[in-house]
C-alpha cells in the first residue's frame, strides 16, 4: 500500500469547546482543491494542499490522553515509521467494492428452490418473506435482494511483513478492502504474539564446500613455491 506522510490538522480537546479528545488529519493532494479544505490546510500552517481529512477519536482520560493531546500541534508531520514497525498487528478499514443490485443468491447465500416438482423458474427466487396473519408484516432487516458493497468494511489482524521508507510503501500480509487505488484506513492493534522475525540468510552447502577446499589448497601452494627458491649449493649437501 501506498502510505504518504500524514499532517495534524486540528487537535480537539476535552477542556475546549468539542469536549473530546480527537486530531484531525490531512493526507493527500491534488491540483485542484476546494477553497475550504484549502483554508484548513492554511490555518494549520501546511502549504500543500490536503484533499482527504479524517477524525480520529483518541480514548482514555485523565491528564496522559490529555498530554498526548496537546503535544500534538497542528501542522505536525506523522510519517510511516514513526507509528508501524515489521511484525505489527494492524486493521484495515475501506469501502467495499460495489456489485451493484443483486438477488438472494449472490448477496446473502440463498440455496434457491428445488429444481423438480413444478419449480423450473424458480430457482434462483427468495421464496416466502413472511406470515399473513402474524405478524402480518414483513421484519425489519429481512435478507432480501437489493444494492450489495459499496459500503464500509474492516478486516482485522492483518500483519505487517514489510516497510519501505524510501517509496513510502507499507506491506501487509492479507486481504485488503475496496478496489485498487481507494482509500484506507489503518489502525495499530499491537504486536503479533509469538513474532519472530525471519532469519538471515546463511551460505549454502555448496558455497560452504567451495571455501573450505579453497582454504586446503592454500597452504600447499605456498609449499610448492618455496621449493624452487631454494640454492644449488643446499641441494647438493642435502644429497
């Protein structure tokens, strides 16, 4: 996923006129944007224009929450690294893709009617969706067909297998909601327990062969070379 840095745009306390504790953020940019997202953007002090803005609710209370508010200020830079880590645990919330209007089959997982006895056109069809005398009316809530995706979705304990910070790129291993190019939220659930990080990477045995039988042949060339530095005159009294 693509991760670009994100901008503290307002900070909302308890104390204040809100009465919660929540930051505001702006990420993204574009050619054109709107005169009020571009007046936020102004009043923080960031000069790029922000095209997405999202609230995010801080919980707890008492004066930690508060001191984690405040130290946040607006215009703050919060990059990539300074909130994930390789081996986090991570929700990723999206719109779903959109599949438009569809029937019981496909939406919910109907079973449909049974293909014998009279039933050839009504395969596929919700059958009843409620009684006649009671309750005389049909439930709130009841499966029925109608517009299916395009709505919000979270996936939850999704884990983070790599970062790059160079491209701004952020790994993670699983299904990620809403069709390529949309927007996503992450939040930081914590650590994956029982992480270990994957291990480096050793020589095979075959390298392993290679340096040791390159070290055996050393010393014996060095003998053989030496041999013929040897005088005639010490030849001759070894004879």
């Amino acid at each position: 996923m693509q991760i670009q840095s994100n901008f503290v745009t307002a900070v909302k306390t308890s104390d204040g006129k809100d009465g919660y504790n929540a930051i505001q953020l702006g990420y993204g940019t574009k050619k054109s944007v709107k005169k009020p997202q571009l007046g936020i953007g102004k009043k923080a002090g960031i000069e790029q224009p922000l095209r997405w803005f999202k609230e995010v609710r801080i919980k707890g209370k008492g004066e930690s929450v508060k001191g984690e508010v405040e130290n946040l200020k607006p215009g703050t830079e919060i990059k990539l690294d300074q909130v994930f880590s390789i081996g986090d645990a991570v929700k990723v919330t999206g719109t779903s893709k959109g599949k438009g209007f569809q029937g019981g089959v496909r939406r919910h997982g109907f079973h449909g009617g049974p293909k014998t006895h009279g039933q050839s056109d009504r395969l596929r069809a919700p059958g009843a969706i409620g009684s006649g005398t009671t309750p005389g009316r049909v439930y709130k809530g009841k499966k029925m067909a109608g517009h299916m995706g395009a709505s919000q979705f979270t996936v939850r304990n999704l884990e983070i297998v790599g970062i790059d910070k160079g491209k701004g790129l952020l790994i993670v291993k699983g299904g990620i909601p809403g069709p390529e190019g949309s927007l996503v939220t992450i939040t930081k659930l914590g650590r994956i327990k029982g992480y270990t990080p994957p291990p480096e990477e050793k020589p095979s045995e075959e390298e392993e062969q290679v340096e040791s039988s390159s070290e055996n042949q050393g010393p014996s060339k060095e003998i053989t070379e030496q041999k013929p530095e040897q005088s005639q005159e010490e030849n001759k009294n070894a004879s």
